[in-house]
C-alpha cells in the first residue's frame, strides 16, 4: 500500500527539511518492511515507489455487482476478496446447503443476495456486471462461456478449463466479447513470485539450464462406497458433462480434483500455480517435448488421478522443467522450506539457483537477490492484490496480469503433462497448432478434448 509521507515526486516544492524527514521515515519503512517479508531493499523501494505514483482511488458508487457461481470454500472465498472491491447481489449453487451458507454470508443491512439454482438464470440478473466462478473444474468452460456472452467479466478460478480444446475456446470467447477475464493464478501477483521471475529473466542466474517445480502429491485412497445422495444436491447438474455415475462422497466438492472425469489431480490443482510461474520465468510460450512416469497407480474403485509422478519437458532451446510430486519436506536431502511447505519452485542457471514459493525467497548465494537489477532491465507485469487488479481493469478494460491466454497456456502445461502420465509416451508439442505431432500423436490428442454428456455439453450455454 502507498505510504502516506512518501513524496510521489523528490522534486515537489515541500521545503528540503520536510522532505528530508519524508525520506528518512522512507527509508526506514523500506528497511523495516524488507526485514518483514525476507526481500531485498532495492525491490521493497520500487515497490513502494511504484505503489505511490499512481494511487487508485474508485469513486464511491464505483462497486460492480457480483454474482458468485459455486459457493463451495474456494469460491466463498474468492467472493469475500471480491466484495472489497464490489457488491455480491446473486449467489448460484446445485447444492442447497452451500447456497443458503452463501446467502447467510453475502446478507448485508439485512438485504440478502438473489439465490439460484441454475447459473444461466444467474447471468440474467439485470445488476449482474461480473461473476466469481467458483465451480469444480469440469464447470469452469461452460460457465465462463456463458459469462463472456452475457457480457460478463469473470475471476475464473484456475485451472482455467478441464482440457486444451476448452481453452481456445474460452480465449476466443473472451475476445469475441470483449470482456475481462482474470484467471485465479494468484502467485502473479505475489511480490516473491514477480522478484524470482524477474531476476531469471534478465540472466541473474547466468544462463538458465533448468526449472524444478515440487507439487504436493495427490490423494491415494480407495475403493470408495455409493451412497445415497444427499437431500439438496442436483447430483445430475453438479456432474454436468463428465459420465454419469453412482452418487460417492469422496466424488464430490473438495474431493473432485482427484478424479480424472473433473480435474487432473494435483497436476492441474497446484500445478496450476507453480507451473504458472515456471512459465513466467522461462518466457517461451511452451516446451517442445514432454514425458512422464507414474511413482504409483490408482487404486481399483478409488481416486483415479495418479497421485505420485515425475513429469519432464525440454524446450526447443534445451531449458528443461522437471515437476515432481513430494511427500516430504526435503528435497534431494536440503531442507528448501523451513516452515514446511514443501512445494515451490527452484531456477537453476549457470551461476546458481533461486528457490521461492508463498513463504520464502532464497539463493545459493545471497548476493543474487541484493542487487540491483539495472535500469533498463526487462520489468514484469505489476500487480500486488490479484482481486484488486481484476477490478482495476474491469475499469480500465485493459487485460489483467493473468488474462485468458495466459490462464490457457499455464494450463495447458498441465494438460500435457497429464497427457504424457496418463498414455505413459514421450509427446512432442506443437504450440501453434496446439497438438502433439508425430510419433504417439494420433493417441495424445484424443485426450485434447473430452466427450461431454448431453445436455451439458456446448449446447447448454448457447
């Protein structure tokens, strides 16, 4: 947040004394708050600089009306950093139970949200300008699609869809309409993140040989019992256009990421993140090959994500990405996290590495972070709230730090990852054309696009 006695600009015409007070109580910030957060002085100071130049002060009747489509934790949450920034009017939701909490949650003064069963119905609220998709990933298409012909902006949580086909055509769908979509890769705007990625890209590392992404591993459980459905849930809506099955708890809600019909397991859960930032980092649109080895199988009747995996890609100009899943909190015998987190990110260049994730950023040799990058260094995207840049741009109608086509090419990171663990073949990548080429190609892409069950297939949302 801007500093209220930083001077916006040094030449202002405050008298020297006053001015020099205002940079000694800076400094002292810059000092104080590079001490808290672990980073480097230099950066702490364009930070705040950077903050206090361009202060965002929205008018007051400047509050967009939401509509929060899946009310489960994630997208409660999502809702609740929204309504910072705007007014959540309508709430949507197949399961009863997570609709009246939701309702309960978003009442002010008394005045309680629309409630819906039916997210179509939703989008029609005439006080409706944008939506916080919170659904299971299988959702996640449908619904966006839905909003960008509405007219609607969308925070769409991440991974933005189920498969590679989705996503084109979610990015289209957002350039047809013109709306604004941000999709929920918040490390983007994590100032550790941007830091890491930064000094990558601008060879602090020396030449950059590889990127090593650790991802919590996956669940490993099973066979799993039908059950009956529970009072209040539309089981068949809630499945939408994955196969339909018998009703089984660990299916449903906070479980669905491990079931292939879905999601992707942690691949696309976490690996959504991290490989977001990898991608940030190398700056190529996507590696060239890419294959797999499963560390375990599925139970019979269980979870059918594989839970423990390597994944491996090279780029055409040779950087490798190794992801790996952990369930430890060492890596190759160095403890990278004191504080447990045992997932993040690693680069590793010629002169050495930097290891960073939501709690830490460290070098092999401190020095690495502390000094500065020169003047006309490559800078990164800005962004230090990734709510509050969604509604910046909802203003602005600029693109946000993580738009469709960014949302599109990190996931699609993780879908060919999938890809290659799931037909255990070594895959190559044609970015371009968005399919695998040659050898193992015919049976890659089949996995490029998924049969959707009518009527919740394409159709629904037109």
């Amino acid at each position: 947040m801007p500093h209220p006695e930083i001077p916006v600009r040094p030449d202002s015409a405050a008298p020297l004394r006053d001015f020099q007070i205002s940079r000694r109580k800076f400094i002292q910030r810059v000092a104080t708050l590079a001490a808290l957060t672990g980073l480097p002085g230099w950066f702490v100071e364009r930070q705040l600089l950077s903050a206090a130049e361009v202060p965002k002060v929205p008018a007051p009747n400047d509050r967009p009306g939401l509509a929060l489509i899946g009310c489960g934790g994630m997208g409660s949450w999502d809702a609740v950093l929204a309504s910072e920034f705007g007014d959540v009017i309508a709430v949507c939701d197949v399961d009863a139970d997570h609709l009246a909490a939701a309702v309960q949650k978003f009442t002010v003064g008394g005045k309680a949200p629309a409630a819906f069963r039916d997210f179509r119905k939703a989008l029609e609220h005439p006080g409706v300008h944008a939506i916080v998709n919170g659904t299971p990933d299988h959702w996640h298409t449908l619904v966006n699609l839905a909003a960008a012909r509405a007219g609607k902006d969308v925070y769409a949580e991440k991974p933005l869809t189920l498969t590679v086909d989705e996503g084109r055509r979610v990015v289209d769908a957002v350039r047809k309409h013109r709306i604004v979509l941000q999709t929920g890769t918040q490390q983007r705007s994590n100032v550790r993140f941007r830091l890491a990625c930064e000094l990558t890209r601008n060879g602090r590392l020396g030449k950059l040989q590889r990127v090593e992404v650790f991802l919590p591993a996956g669940l490993r459980e099973g066979p799993f019992p039908t059950a009956p459905v529970p009072a209040g849930l539309n089981w068949d809506f809630w499945q939408g256009q994955a196969p339909q099955t018998a009703y089984v708890q660990q299916r449903c809600h906070a479980y669905f990421r491990y079931w292939y019909d879905y999601s992707g397991g942690t691949v696309t859960d976490w690996g959504a993140h991290h490989n977001d930032i990898a991608y940030w980092g190398i700056g190529l649109l996507a590696p060239r090959e890419v294959e797999a080895k499963a560390l375990s199988e599925p139970i019979p009747g269980g979870y059918t994500a594989i839970a423990d995996y390597e994944l491996n890609y090279t780029y055409a100009n040779g950087i490798a990405l190794h992801v790996r899943s952990t369930r430890d909190d060492r890596i190759d015998g160095e403890r990278l996290h004191p504080e447990g987190q045992h997932h993040g990110i690693r680069f590793v260049g010629t002169d050495g590495w930097i290891w960073v994730n939501r709690q830490e950023i460290k070098a092999s040799d401190p020095e690495l972070l502390k000094a500065p990058l020169p003047e006309k260094a490559v800078r990164l995207p800005v962004s230090d709230n990734h709510m509050g840049n969604f509604f910046d741009c909802i203003r602005s109608r600029q693109a946000p730090i993580c738009d469709a086509e960014t949302g599109h090419r990190s996931a699609t990171m993780c879908h060919i990852g999938n890809i290659a663990l799931r037909t255990g073949k070594k895959l190559v990548w044609d970015a371009d054309r968005e399919k695998f080429t040659g050898a193992n190609a015919h049976e890659a892409n089949r996995f490029l696009k998924r049969k959707m069950r009518k009527p919740y297939d394409y159709g629904f949302v037109d």
